[in-house]
C-alpha cells in the first residue's frame, strides 16, 4: 500500500482507536518472511528494505513538494506499529527515518538535495556526541555517534554536533562516515544500530546549521517513532499467542485437551489482550494531540508519562504470554522471544523511560502555582 497523501486529522475529527493492521498485509508478510534473516545480519534485510522503499514508508516525513507524505504523528504510529507486527527491527529503522528526515526539514527547510530521492533512507542522531569548528571551506568535524540504527544501509545521516560551542545538526552524506559494528544487544538486533565516525570531516557550511530546541510536537513525534515498533511487537506476539490457542496445543501435566479449556489460561489471554490494547489506544490519544497546534511544553511531562505507561503496558503483556506459552517460547525457532527481546529492549529507550518519566511530571506538579 503506497501511502497516500493527507491532511493530519484534527480536533473534532472522527477518529479510528484501533489500528487497522490488514492495511500492511503486503509489507508485513515480506518483513516477516524476512525477520530472521535481518536479526542474524545485524541489519535489515535486503528485501525488507526494498519492500518499505516500495510502499512509501521512508517517505512518510518527506515534505509534499518533494514528493513524500509528511505524514503526521498518528499516521506514523499506526504505519510503525503495523510493520512493528512483523518485524520490529526493520520498523525501528524505518522510525529512525521518520525522525532524522523531520530534523532535516526543521534545520534546512529549502534544502532540495537531501530529498531528490524521497524514497531514501535516512538515519541519524540527536546526541552531540562529535564537536565541529569553522574552518576555510566549512566545518571540520571529529566524533563519533553510537546507536545509529540503519546507518550500513542509509544514504544520509542527520548528526548533532557542537560547533564553536553550539548545539548543531549537520546532514552529511553516510558514505563519508566511517561505521563501527558495534551493535550486540540482545533485543533490537537487527536496527543494525551501530557507531558512526568522523575523523576530522570537513562538512559544507551549507550542511550545517545552528540549532534551537525541538519543538514539543516534534519531540512527540520521535516518540511515536520508538513506540510504534514496540507496540507493534506486542500485537505480534499476541498473534502467536492466539495461533496457540487455535491449534490442539494444551496445558501440558493437565486434563485438558486444549488451551482455552483452561479458565486461568483465557483469564491470562485477556490480560495480555486488553495491555496491548491499551498500550495501542494510549499511544493513539498521544499522538492526536502531537498533531494540533497546541500542544506546547507544558503538556510533555503528562504526555510522556502516558508514553512511558504504554511500553510498561507492552512488557507486562508479553510476560503473560510466556508465562502461557511456557519455556517453548524461549526456543530459538519461536518468535515469541524475538517479540520479547526486542520489547524488551526497544520499550526501555530514553523516550519511554518510567522513572525519568514520573520524575518529570512530579517535578510539573510540585512546581505548579
């Protein structure tokens, strides 16, 4: 499904709670086939990147004129999350697009050349991890920036960098960067998210630019971009948990003779239903209000609280679901674990931290006249 193109919905519009995940059928059914594949390579698989290529996804922050979606908060939630379903790697990645192509627009709005190609992959990172100073023909550049999803396979990288004290964004071309395999998580594996280096780069003046604080709509968005993959793999599991369920599959050392016999056993699938169900609802409402026009810094410490309860939601789910499918899911050819780890891994990113989170909004509260 190439993404249309559309006007983010607004307050008073009528809106769907629940994600419509038939709509990534297609996609999904390549990114699953394919989801090994990308965990054992450290990076996203070949024909999985072809397959969001084709269907617009890195396009989804793409300004119109340069032919993309620019695609608001919710639509890049409900998109995430339905590739996240499949494959949470490769949709973590295609996250990272979405956020390193919006700071793109922000830092260089008229900057044509970053998007003559709407259907290429960006990557990028907010930390000023690498410091630049203003020399003849630009800005030499030295750093290195660890975490990097995507980075072996994008064309451009949006990089934070300190120059002459100053915070900055420099867009620069990937293939001028060094990449170090550095990515050995457990969960998440296949976000290939290693570490980018530059060895005194000299950068185009043009490419760099003075930069002033995200904006809360857009902050929001990047939130969506670590959520939507999250939640999206907590609908997967789900999924073979219900596939378990269906099948003649039963509580082994019991009398029953499948698993929906079992009273504790439909209690628990309920359980783990209405977290994920809760957790998708929670990271819609979020995302409406990233997309009006009000939402301002005052409302991020109760937001993010919200964001941080959703990915809580969707780890306390897939331990129900273990805790139903028993040490089989942990086996190697079950992607239950995969779900699991990559949960794990992606649901404890800053964005969705629940301590900082709660100290946040308490600091807010008592802070209140």
């Amino acid at each position: 499904m190439r993404l249309a193109h559309g006007r983010a919905p607004g307050v008073g519009d009528r809106i769907d709670t629940m994600i419509d995940y038939t709509s990534w059928d297609e996609t999904g059914a390549i990114l699953r086939a394919h989801a090994e594949k990308t965990e054992q390579g450290d990076r996203p698989a070949a024909e999985s990147l072809d397959a969001l290529r084709a269907d617009g996804t890195f396009a989804l922050r793409v300004p119109k004129e340069h032919g993309g979606a620019w695609a608001g908060s919710e639509t890049v939630a409900r998109h995430l999350a339905g590739l996240g379903r499949a494959c949470p790697s490769t949709a973590w990645v295609a996250g990272t697009c979405v956020t390193a192509k919006n700071i793109a627009v922000r830092c260089f709005p008229d900057a044509r050349e970053y998007f003559a190609d709407p259907d290429a992959l960006f990557c990028g990172s907010g930390v000023p991890a690498a410091k630049g100073e203003h020399v003849a023909g630009g800005v030499r550049v030295t750093g290195r920036w660890p975490s990097v999803s995507g980075c072996e396979d994008a064309a451009w990288a949006s990089l934070a960098v300190v120059v002459d004290g100053r915070f900055s964004i420099a867009v620069v071309p990937v293939a001028d960067l060094a990449v170090e395999r550095t990515w050995q998580v457990a969960g998440m594996r296949g976000t290939g998210s290693h570490t980018l280096v530059a060895e005194d780069l000299l950068v185009p003046v043009e490419r760099v630019v003075a930069a002033d604080r995200f904006a809360a709509g857009d902050l929001l968005l990047y939130s969506m971009t670590v959520l939507g993959p999250v939640v999206g793999a907590a609908r997967g599991a789900l999924d073979v948990v219900e596939a378990m369920f269906a099948s003649d599959r039963k509580p082994f050392m019991t009398a029953y003779s499948r698993m929906g016999e079992s009273a504790g056993a439909r209690h628990w699938l309920a359980e783990a239903t209405h977290l994920v169900t809760r957790a998708e609802n929670t990271m819609l409402a979020v995302a409406r209000v990233a997309d009006t026009t009000e939402v301002s810094d005052a409302d991020l410490p109760r937001l993010r609280m919200d964001l941080a309860d959703a990915g809580s939601d969707c780890r306390a789910a897939i331990e129900r679901m273990l805790d139903l499918h028993g040490s089989g899911g942990f086996s190697t050819a079950n992607a239950l674990q995969r779900f699991w780890r990559d949960v794990a891994v992606g649901s404890r990113h800053p964005h969705l931290n629940p301590y900082l989170a709660v100290e946040t909004l308490g600091a807010a509260l008592a802070d209140r006249p």
